[in-house]
C-alpha cells in the first residue's frame, strides 16, 4: 500500500483518491450500485441524467480500445469500478444486476475468481 498517505486516519491532510484511499460499506456500494442500474435514480429522486448515464456506459477511450468509460470498466456487457485489491461493482444494466465482489487480495489471481464471480452471478440472477 505504498500508495496511500500515512496515517490512514489523518483527516487533515488525507483526500480520497480514485488509486486508493476511499472507503466504505458494502451497503453503500449495493445503493450506489442501485442507482447506476437504474438509470441514474435511486429511492425515487434523480442523481444523474439519463445521458450523463449514456457517458457511463459507452467507451471514452478513443482509438486505445481499453474497455473504459469515464473511469468504469465496461466488459461482458457490464460496466462499474475496481479497486487496487479486487474489490468490484459491476452493474448489468439490461438485467438489473448489481454485483459488488468486495475482497482485498493480491496474489496474482485475484482477477480470475472475480471473473468466476461476475460470471456465476450473471448465471443466476437472469431479469
């Protein structure tokens, strides 16, 4: 974690940051996840324009072609974010799925048991 600004709990001089540092819930995350998969809404009230979602969920990469939007991933049909240690949200936004793999692990294979993961819930969880 060579990374993140010690100590981890100095609120003064410590800012979250997309490459490591924020934190939160799994609940948090499922909420969150909620609203991407519906379509920016969540409990009733807006958060985010359908074509704001629109930018989510298409490629921002240009001519690289690296399966990213506007900092989600987009693959096998669905987009979210991963974190330095295997943690992922993916939504699938034709079926509704939201599934949040939260693990901390950096042994090398972790991508493989999130993709094992993402594809036996995709199994399950049909619309």
């Amino acid at each position: 974690m060579g990374f993140l600004t010690r100590p981890l709990s100095d609120r003064a001089r410590r800012y979250p940051e997309a490459g490591g540092g924020l934190f939160s819930t799994t609940h948090d995350i499922f909420r969150y996840g909620l609203m991407l998969a519906n379509d920016g809404e969540l409990d009733g009230k807006r958060y985010l324009s359908h074509g704001a979602m629109e930018e989510l969920r298409k490629e921002q990469t240009g001519t690289t072609h690296v399966n990213y939007s506007l900092g989600y991933h987009l693959r096998n049909g669905m987009f979210g974010h991963d974190g330095a240690y295997c943690t992922d949200l993916s939504v699938d936004p034709k079926s509704g799925m939201v599934a949040i793999f939260m693990v901390q692990c950096s042994g090398g294979d972790q991508w493989a048991a999130r993709d094992l993961f993402l594809k036996t819930a995709a199994e399950i969880f049909p619309k």
